[in-house]
C-alpha cells in the first residue's frame, strides 16, 4: 500500500518506519525544512509541502494514496488534512491523531476522518489496561462506523469463570468479537470455557454505555 504520512515529527517517522518494515510504500510530507530528516528514515520518500494545500497535497501523491496518516502536532492541521484527503482525493483510509482530547468530538466523519489516534486517549487506555479488571476499556473509535472496540478482563471470582462463550447472553447491542487468552486472541468458537484473567474484546455501537455498564455488572 501506499501511504502519506504527514507530520515528520517523532510520531510521523515512528510510524513511516515501522509501516516501511511491514512492506509499505510511504511518504513523509512536511511544510517545515528543518523537519525533512532524510537520514532518519532514509526508505521514505520526503517531500516538503504545506498539506494544508489541496495543490501541494495533490502534488505530493494524494489522489494515488491507499491511506493518508495526519499526525502532526497540531489538531487544526491534522483536521483540515483529513477532510482534504477525503473530499478531494477521495482517500480510503484516512487516520487523524488528536493531540488534545478536547478537540476529540470533532474527529469524525465529517471531517473525513475513518479512524482516531488520539494519544492522551492510548496513553490513558494503556493505564486503565495496566490497573483494571472488571471494569470496561475502551481500545479503539471507529470513526466512519460510528463503531467502537472494548475490551474487560474477567476477573476472579465472575460468575462467567468456567462458562462455555456461547452459553452467555450477550446485552442487546453487543458482539464478542474475540477472547484474549495467555496474550493470544481466539475465536469464541474455539473456546471451551473462560477463565478468570481471560479478556473479552466487545464491538458495539457509540453511546452504548448503558449494554456497556449491563454487561460489566454481569461479569463482575
């Protein structure tokens, strides 16, 4: 696939590097000269270009691009990029970071944005996975969907302990997607019964936080 990244901070070539190691065609687009650091990411294609600019995002590949990453550090830019991407280029995926979760809301369809990485969102998911158990952690938002993941582990004790997935009734609204066991995902058709640690990956529509809450309740 190829892909634009724009913003060619520490974030933007974390990601060209590690997209690059995983087979990917990606550009760097920066409007900065002294962010155009070719050598650290010497396999990317660098351009200097103010993607805020339908010309100069055009002119940098984006009508020929699978996905367009816009991470830089400013929201405003990462916004206007995105819906640039989308309603003049017509990009198939386009990923937005949020800087400040505040500006959160509006990273959404309507500014052509398919899927959210808002940092302080990953940093505080990472914290929750650290520390909780029995309660509800919301790992990823779907922008286009309108669709989000969780995921809860099963704590000790949960009446569900020992129950076959297919004998649990899910709240209306919700889908197990997956069972997280030992670190390894699996189909809850392959597993026999849950065990307390397990982690249950839920998708569901947004504001369902009343099925969301049923299902905690249960579980704990």
């Amino acid at each position: 696939m190829r892909i634009l990244v724009v913003g060619a901070g520490a974030v933007g070539r974390s990601i060209a590097t590690q997209l690059i190691t995983h087979g990917h065609d990606v550009v760097i687009v920066d409007h900065d000269p002294d962010s155009i650091k070719v050598s650290l990411v010497p396999d990317a294609d660098w351009i200097l270009a103010d993607a805020c600019s339908p010309t100069q995002l055009e002119e940098a590949g984006a009508r020929d691009a699978d996905a367009i990453a816009a991470v830089t550090g400013d929201d405003k830019v990462n916004l206007v990029v995105s819906l640039l991407a989308k309603t003049e280029f017509g990009v198939p995926q386009v990923i937005a970071r949020a800087n400040h979760t505040a500006n959160e809301w509006m990273y959404d369809e309507s500014w052509g944005v398919d899927v959210l990485a808002s940092t302080p969102r990953m940093l505080t998911t990472l914290v929750e996975e650290a520390v909780s158990v029995g309660e509800m952690v919301e790992l990823l938002a779907i922008g286009s969907s309108s669709t989000s993941v969780y995921q809860i582990e099963v704590p000790r004790g949960s009446v569900i302990v020992g129950a076959d997935p297919s004998a649990i009734t899910m709240p209306d609204g919700l889908i197990l997607a997956a069972i997280v066991s030992n670190g390894q995902p699996i189909s809850p058709a392959r597993v026999q019964e849950i065990a307390a640690g397990d982690e249950l990956i839920i998708i569901c529509g947004r504001n369902s936080d009343k099925t969301l809450a049923a299902l905690e309740a249960m579980i704990s």
